[in-house]
C-alpha cells in the first residue's frame, strides 16, 4: 500500500494526512512551517508534551481548549499559575488531564521566562540553535528517524535549563512541527515548502 494518496485536489499527501479533514488541514497549511516566536514555540513544546503517549489527532482537536485553558500559552500568564489554576485544569475536561504534564507545562513557562536573561537568547532562538546541517529525505515513512543527534542534545540542553517532558523523541517531534527538519517524504506536495530546506 502506498504511504501518498493522492487527493481529488491532485495533491499528494501521507495516508494519515489524506482523510480527516482537520488533519489534511494541518499538513498543508502548519506542520513543518518555520515558527520562530517565542510564544509560538512555547506552544508547540507544550502541546508536544501533552501528546506524548496519545495521538496528535487528539491534542489538535483539544487545541482551541487548550489555548483557552492556558492562557493562549503566554509564558508569562503560565509562569503565574498556581493551585488553583491546577486544580482548573484538572477540572477542565476539554483538555488532557493528566497532572505531571500540567505541572511541566507551568515548570517550563517559568524556565522559558528564565531563558531570556541568558546569552542564547530566548526560547524560539535556543530551539533554533540545534538545526542540524542537512535533513532526512525519506521516501517511506520506515525512513523517517524518530530522534537525531540534535534533538538529544536539545532534550539534554533543556532539561539542564529545568525544562520537563523534553525527551528525544519528542524534541524531534517538535523540530519537525517547527521546521527546522524536513520529514515531509519526498513525493508529498509539502516537500521544500518551509523555505528552510531544499527540496
């Protein structure tokens, strides 16, 4: 079975980008598209984290909750939250409720505050730091890595600056939804349309 399907637009996408409308949706127009802002960086590190263990389809149709819920992930709103403001999540069934991942969200809105005193700059620039010099070029999705070298030492980075839920895995994640890899195969219409890699 072939991993493009072409759509009735003419526009070949990956199989789980091809039918959910939501999801075809955000492979066109977000996934892999540059995100360079710092509250946009926060959000995707954030929403990364929530998806860990779940499906991504699950954590983009709870977005629109989730941005009410914390604040439209302001780091500095977050930063301020407290007991109660946990007790609210856990109460808030438009989210994903689980504890740890709400108390790593506030942990790491405070450590992106912290961030900006440093020398690496702020959240998006320190993030951006670890691009690699080249990107997979995966023809079949069994070619996609699930971690890089940089996205260890992003994780390793992070988690010395008092960051949670930063693994491996889902720092390569969040390169990919930020664009600073290029996962997209090489036969999907996305290929090379960040502007940050070649086709």
């Amino acid at each position: 079975m072939s991993e493009i399907v072409v759509g009735d637009d003419g526009l070949p996408r990956p199989v789980w980008a091809s039918v959910d409308p939501m999801l075809r949706d955000y492979y066109d127009t977000e996934w892999g598209m540059p995100v360079r802002d710092e509250r946009g960086v926060f959000e995707r590190l954030s929403l990364e984290a929530f998806q860990s263990g779940l499906s991504w389809a699950t954590i983009l149709r709870k977005r629109p909750n989730f941005r009410e819920a914390f604040a439209d992930f302001s780091p500095e709103a977050v930063a301020e939250f407290g007991d109660d403001d946990i007790e609210r999540l856990m109460a808030d069934a438009g989210i994903v409720r689980n504890r740890a991942k709400v108390l790593a969200t506030i942990q790491n809105a405070r450590a992106t505050l912290a961030l900006r005193d440093e020398p690496d700059g702020d959240l998006a620039a320190y993030v951006w730091s670890f691009q690699p010099t080249d990107t997979p070029r995966p023809k079949t999705y069994a070619d996609v890595p699930t971690t890089s070298p940089e996205s260890i030492a992003l994780s390793k980075g992070l988690k010395r600056k008092g960051f949670a839920f930063v693994g491996p895995t889902t720092m390569f994640a969040l390169m990919e939804a930020l664009g600073i890899v290029d996962t997209h195969l090489l036969d999907s219409h996305r290929r090379g349309t960040s502007g940050v890699w070649p086709v």
